[in-house]
C-alpha cells in the first residue's frame, strides 16, 4: 500500500533564557518595547507535521512519499529523511524562501516569546498530486495534514476528483479555518483524526453533530491523550485502545504525530484498525519518551517486547513480521 503524506516541513530553533521574560518588562514602556536577550543554549530540531510523521511510518519500514515544500535549506534535512526511510522525491524545493521555522524563547518561569515563519510551506499549494501518483505508480491513500491552508484543500479536492482515497487531518490548522473550509476537508474522507479538543471544534464550526460526521467519513479516530484512542465507524461499536506504559515522560511535543504514524504504518500492512491503532500507540509512547520530535530510536527486539506487553502476544505476533530487521 503506497501512502503519500503532506503537510509541513520545519525546523524548530529553541533558546533558553535563564532569566524571568517579567523582570526586563516596564509597565509605562510597554508601547515601545526593545528588548534582546542573551540565551545559554540553542537547540535545533527537525520538525514539521507532515516530515515528523513520515520519518516514524520510515522507521517503520513502510517507506512514506513525503509531499510538502521547503527551501534550498533543506539538503542536511532531506539527507536524514532519506536515511530513515522516507521517499523525499515529491518535496518542492522554493528557488527564494527558506524552509519554514518556529523560532522560540522560553525563561525560567517557562514563559515562551516565539515566531513562526512559513516560508517555504507557502507554495505546497503549488504541487500536484497527479504528478507525485504517476512518479511513484499509484496512490493508495493521502493523509492530509497541517500545512498551508490553501494547499490542505487543494489535496482535498484533488483526491476526490481523481477517487484517491484521503485522510483528514487538520489539527493545528482547525483554529484559523472556517466551516466551510473544514467542510470541505471532512466530507468524504477515508478517515479522520482529530483529538477530542478538536472533535468538539469541527463540530462546532461545521455544525454537524458527530453523527453527521460518521455520515460523512469512513472512519474516525480520535485521541484521548493517557486514555489512548478512540475509533468510531457508522453502524459499529466503538475500538478503544489504551496506551502502552511509559517509562518517562521527557516531551509530549510530536505524540500526536507519533501515532499517525503508527497507525498509517497499520494501515500500509492491512491489519484491522484496532491493531493499526495499538502500533501507534506504542510508537507514541517512543516518542514521548524523547527530546525531538525525531529523535527517538525504533529498535525492533525492544519495540516487540514492550508491544507484546501492552497488547499480547497474539497481537505482537501479527505485528512482528512486518517490522523491519
């Protein structure tokens, strides 16, 4: 099963101040603020939706095509992707802007001052998803994820005028969307996810109840944070799926991405959606157990032990010839 992923490429330039962002803050001079701090560490992290998710689906083994748009920046990044097994072939590289960036400070208090520059990620809009089908022999599934707005729903309607089946995928984006737009997504996806936050927001803006939502789309999967995931269909009684056990929590940044991956990774190798749903749970639980978004390590012997803990035996075994050595 061939899955495209699109959404954002970015790196992630984090700072820290050891002093309180408060105390260089004066009251009356608010209008005409000036300030520069000097931080004790920089941290530059690969980041980015759509790259996050298909470098797990890579240590997967299910070989992803990442679809997005970066700048001439990219090359380093491109060469780690490629080296853990993403397909970066359909990513459009702009002749002028840089790849986007989140450029954050964050003080002693844990107080944050951050930028996000897009950048590049403006002209994934300009992509074609014809062109990545024909490259790679066929699209089975697209998982369409935050990116820049305009190329979200330019996907969306691609997919469905050429009957590629497309999975919604909204999340940081929801906020700044309408309910036509998000109409647009949602309608006649194979799958949604989305976290509860979220499922109330679509709800919301849409105006459909959850439902009309299952009228709409074959399959919905929401994430319910320590509680795991939660997978409706019409007609069917709910899949829930617990988490697998951590052994700490260093970053909950990228746990969301984690699981798509996992679960997308399920869906490449045709098992059920509960077992699909248990493989990203457990690659989420990797990845919260990690500083960086794509930092963590997927070694097989240890993944399986601790998926046959989680989950039993029986579904490790239905697993386990999947993984790659």
């Amino acid at each position: 099963m061939r899955i495209a992923v699109t959404g954002s490429i970015a790196t992630d330039h984090l700072m820290t101040f050891p002093g309180r962002f408060a105390d260089q803050l004066v009251a009356d001079q608010l209008h005409a603020v000036s300030l520069s701090f000097l931080v004790d560490g920089l941290d530059v992290r690969r980041g980015g939706v759509g790259a996050n998710i298909a470098f797990g689906m890579g240590q997967l083994g299910t070989r992803p095509v990442l679809v997005g748009a970066a700048g001439n920046d990219f090359g380093e990044y491109r060469a780690w992707l490629d080296r853990h097994g993403v397909d970066t072939a359909s990513v459009r590289i702009s002749e002028v802007l840089h790849t986007a960036r989140f450029i954050c400070t964050t003080d002693a208090d844990h107080n944050q001052i951050g930028s996000f520059y897009t950048g590049a990620m403006s002209e994934a809009r300009l992509i074609e998803l014809q062109a990545v089908a024909e490259r790679v022999g066929g699209l089975d599934l697209v998982s369409i994820g935050a990116d820049d707005p305009e190329a979200m729903i330019r996907h969306t309607e691609e997919c469905r005028t050429r009957a590629i089946p497309f999975a919604a995928d909204f999340s940081q984006q929801i906020a700044r969307m309408d309910g036509d737009d998000i109409r647009v997504l949602v309608d006649g996806a194979a799958y949604l996810f989305n976290n509860e936050y979220e499922a109330g927001l679509i709800q919301t803006k849409t105006g459909w109840t959850a439902e009309e939502i299952l009228d709409r789309v074959g399959t919905r999967v929401t994430t319910l944070g320590s509680n795991g995931v939660r997978i409706d269909r019409k007609g069917e009684q709910p899949i829930v799926v617990g988490c697998a056990e951590e052994q700490t929590k260093a970053d909950p940044t990228g746990v969301g991405d984690g699981f798509r991956a996992g679960f997308l990774s399920g869906l490449a190798w045709g098992v059920g959606l509960e077992r699909a749903a248990q493989i990203g749970c457990m690659l989420a639980t990797l990845v919260i157990e990690t500083v960086g978004t794509q930092e963590y390590e997927l070694r097989r012997g240890h993944f399986m032990q601790r998926f046959s803990k989680a989950y039993g035996d029986e579904a490790a075994e239905e697993v386990r010839g999947h993984l790659p050595a």
